[in-house]
C-alpha cells in the first residue's frame, strides 16, 4: 500500500542548533503511531517540518504520493494548547468552526449546517454543553477538546497532534483516545506527539522512536523494546527504566 | 451644532469619523497580534517621509507626501523586523530604537526645510501634532477613500482576520497564507496611519489605534463585537476631538482626539461589563458576603449543636 506520509531525509535546525539530522520514515494508512523520544529530541519540531510551519535544511516529505500544498485539505493539524492565547475573545464553538473555515470557502460566512457540524464535533468530545463558553473560562482538558472537535471537523486522512494529553485530566485523556481510535476505525492515519511512555503500548499500534534522528519504527509490538528504549532516551532515563524494568 | 459648521469642515469632521472608524478596527487587530506599539512606532517613522516628500515637490501636496510616509514607515518596519531577527535585540528595544532615530531624523529635516525660502510658511509643523482643518478638499476626500478602503477589507475579510489572529499556524494548514496575510496587514496598517497624521499627527496617531481597542475589550467577549465598538470608538473619538479644534483657530487636532478617547477609556476601565473596575469590585462585595453569611451560619449551627 503506498504510504501516506513518506519523510526522505529530513534535516532541520533551530539558529545554531540543528535538531533534526537525516530523518526519514514512512506511515502506513491507518495506523496509530505515538512519536516519542526526550526533551530536545525534536518531536514538535519534526511535525512542524513536516506540515511546513518550520523551514527544514534539507530532505523531502511527501503527502499520498503528493506535496503539501496539494494534500493541505487531507491533513488536520492540532498544536500545542500552548501556541494560542486563550484570552481571544470567542467561544468554543467559534474555535471549532475555524475548522470548517476551508470547506466554507474564503470570505463567505459560515452557514447554519456548518454551526451544527461544529456542535456535533464539539458533543463527539463531550463538550456540548460548552458551545458558548468564552475559551478563556475553559479548563485545560476542556480547551484541548476543543482544538481536537476542530480537527474533527476538518474531516481529514492524516491528522498531527502534538502532546494533546499533556496536563489533561483523566476524563479528558479518555475522551481523546476514544475518538483517536474511532478515527482509525474509519481507515485515517494518525501521528501523535506523545509523553508518556507507561501508556505507549495501550494506545498506539505503531511507534517512532526520536532523537534527533529516528532511533527506531515500527510496529509498538516489536520496536518498543527496553534496549531501543534505552538508546533512544540513553543516560537520561534511569528513572524511567527502573519504573518500566 | 454641525449646522452651523461651513461646509468643509462638515466634510472633515465626516472623514475623521471614518478614519477614526477604519483606525479603531485595525487597532483591534493590532492589539490581538500584540503589535499595539508597533502603530507607534510606525507612525513616528512616517515623519521624515512626510518631509522628505514635501522638500522634493517644494510644496504641500498630500499624494507624494503620503507616498513619502508609507515609504519611511515601510522602511521602519523592516529595520525592526531586521534588528528582531538579526540580533539580540528584542523587539520592544527594536521599536524603541526606530521609533526615535526616525523622529529624531524627522525634527532635524522639517528644522531644515522650515529655514529654507518659504519652508516656514508650509505647515509641516500641522504634521506633529495634526491639523484636521488646515485639510483642503483633496485631501478630505482622499483620506476617507482610503478609510473607506480599510473599512472593507477588515469587513470582507472578517473571518480570515479572525482565524490568522487567533491561531497563525492553524491557518497556515487551511491555505491562508501567512506571508500574505502579514502583509495585508502591515499595509494597511501603514495606510491607515500615513492618512492620519494629517489631521491626528505623528506623535498620537497610535493613540487612535490603540486606545478604542483597549476600551472596547472591556464591554465585550466577541471578536465582532469588539471590533464593532472600537470602530464606533474610534469614529466617536475622531469626531468628537476634531469639532473640538475647529471651535478655536490653530488649535491641533491630535490632543483633542486622544482626550476624547482617553476618556472613553476611563469609562470603559470603570463601568465596563468585563472585568471593568466596578464590576469587579461588585462581584468581589457580593462573594465576601456570601461567604461571611456560611461562615456565620456554621458558627450558629455550631453554637446550637
């Protein structure tokens, strides 16, 4: 089957730094995959590559055999809760019909089927009764929710999210994981930033294991090892090995 | 009171409105992409072009010296976009930097074109702090085409603006370009302020951006809303503080324009419905004597026990 997202190469720097060196792998459809790797690994800034938000040194991505700009509306993008400023003056369902933004068209104002696609995203996330709330007086899980109904939304084949279960609560964890997997069922493909290494093997069927470059892919199954978890997080993870041992 | 003004300064007063309008809606914009004071710093940087367009053409002619302080604007906003990225600098320091050094070249070049043969008798000076009658027909009408201009673009594009200054990034997937939207909005933020300066000057033409901005996020927690009230702020401060100057002769028009907004914002910071002082402080009364009232109740209970 070809590959949804192939990454040939892949370099990329922050100023002197360079934090990507010679990446390169391919995503099967309809697969799982949790990026993970320590700090300065270079986990956002490799989706940020990838989606063109960063600009890379060298290498090549591609799309369904196609470029980015091409493959744009295939792909849904949820950042970090961090990389907005929540005190924006609009509500939640607003937020997630930003989503809905590229299928309305520029310039045309949403209609009332769009608002009710939104909502019913936003109810997907159990969030339903929190359409009208300003986005300032949302918990931290709630406002994650709400940046995951506006993927939803975009109805896409790929879909990125960079550490979406970051300082989330348990409730909200539960409530993204499900529909991550509803999105699976549906044939889509997704890529997750992720933290925590306890709960790798319950949640993804792939893994890409990062430092700087990738370390190791594969199915979680068999790449998920101790020793690739070693060499991946090196003398860094002393800790973590006694805690997964 | 606008019955008895000639019919020149109906139409002044009528483009300040508009300009006031188109200046409160982009000082929105420029406030949710933390840029308040790059409007300051842009319009000090339109100075020298003023200026400089005035010396080449030897006499006041608005286009060239529009032309002139979009030019010197532009050039201000790169340096500091040039200093942000090339060096250490932070991009306050940066502003502050272009902020004075283009002023300072300003001052110096009007001192010099003020002593040359007929200099004095230019009116450069109407330029610092603004003069909203000193404005001939022309200019009337070129400055609220213009306003007209930004009026539309901020409405026809509403939902892009939004979306690009909520969350850049977001955008950037969807296929709004920021490259692009970065530089509608750089200029028209250039054109709002270089059309200005003439009847609000250069040194508080950010203050028609920045303030009605400020004061409408005190009334509101929609985006429309806001940018709806800062236009009428805008529009209200413009008009109100140019009517003021033309009831004395030679009175600038800049002042009485912030004046007019400033007090606006007073009213905003204390009666505003969102967090303004007031209802703060009502809110704050309210919750101590609930729970002064719970406290007291445990006490009875406790006592009664």
């Amino acid at each position: 089957m070809m590959p949804v997202l192939t990454v040939r190469e892949l370099s990329a720097s922050y100023r002197k730094n360079q934090v990507l060196n010679n990446v390169q792998f391919n995503i099967k459809p309809g697969t799982m995959t949790s990026i993970v790797g320590p700090n300065g690994a270079g986990k956002s800034t490799l989706l940020k590559v990838i989606l063109e938000l960063h600009p890379k040194l060298s290498g090549n991505v591609s799309f369904f055999g196609s470029t980015y700009n091409k493959s744009k509306s295939r792909i849904g993008y949820v950042p970090q809760r961090g990389s907005v400023d929540w005190d924006f003056p609009t509500n939640a369902l607003d937020v997630v019909l930003m989503g809905l933004y590229g299928q309305i068209g520029w310039f045309k104002w949403p209609k009332k089927s769009d608002k009710e696609k939104a909502l019913a995203a936003l109810s997907q996330m159990g969030m339903a009764d929190f359409a009208d709330r300003q986005i300032s007086q949302l918990s931290g899980g709630q406002q994650q929710r709400v940046f995951l109904a506006r993927a939803l939304v975009q109805d896409a084949d790929l879909y990125f999210l960079d550490e979406p279960l970051a300082g989330v609560d348990a409730a909200t964890e539960r409530a993204i994981m499900d529909t991550l997997k509803v999105l699976k069922e549906k044939g889509r493909t997704v890529m997750v930033v992720h933290h925590d290494l306890q709960t790798v093997e319950d949640y993804f069927d792939h893994v890409l294991m990062l430092n700087r470059t990738v370390v190791a892919h594969g199915a979680t199954k068999e790449t998920f090892t101790k020793e690739n978890i070693y060499r991946t997080y090196g003398g860094t993870l002393r800790w973590m090995g006694e805690k997964l041992g | 009171m606008m019955f008895s003004l000639s019919f020149n300064a109906q139409w002044v007063l009528l483009s300040t409105l508009i300009l006031g309008m188109a200046a409160g809606i982009m000082g929105c914009f420029a406030y949710w992409k933390r840029q308040s004071l790059m409007s300051d710093a842009l319009s000090h940087a339109a100075l020298p072009g003023v200026v400089v367009g005035f010396a080449l053409m030897g006499t006041k002619s608005l286009p060239v010296m529009i032309a002139g302080a979009a030019a010197s604007a532009l050039l201000g906003a790169l340096l500091i976009q040039w200093i942000r990225s090339s060096s250490r600098v932070k991009e306050d320091a940066a502003m502050g930097i272009v902020l004075s050094v283009f002023f300072g070249l300003g001052i110096m070049l009007l001192t010099i074109v003020n002593r040359m043969p007929g200099g004095n008798q230019s009116g450069l000076d109407s330029f610092i702090f603004g003069q909203a009658a000193s404005m001939v027909r022309k200019d009337v009408y070129i400055m609220a085409g213009v306003a007209l201009l930004v009026l539309l673009i901020s409405i026809i594009g509403f939902k892009e603006w939004k979306l690009f200054l909520f969350d850049p990034g977001f955008a950037r997937g969807l296929g709004l370009s920021s490259r692009w939207m970065n530089s509608i909005y750089m200029a028209v933020l250039v054109l709002i302020i270089v059309i200005g300066i003439q009847a609000v000057g250069v040194i508080l033409m950010s203050a028609l951006l920045i303030i009605p901005a400020v004061s409408a996020r005190y009334w509101t927690n929609s985006f429309l809303w806001m940018v709806v009230l800062s236009g009428l702020f805008g529009g209200g401060a413009g008009m109100v503080g140019t009517y003021i100057s033309t009831l004395g002769k030679g009175w600038p028009t800049g002042p009485f324009i912030v004046l007019a907004a400033s007090s606006l914002f007073l009213v905003s910071l204390a009666f505003g419905v969102r967090k303004g002082l007031l209802v703060v402080y009502l809110q704050q009364r309210a919750q101590k004597k609930i729970h002064v009232q719970s406290m007291s109740h445990a006490q009875a209970t406790e006592r009664g026990r």
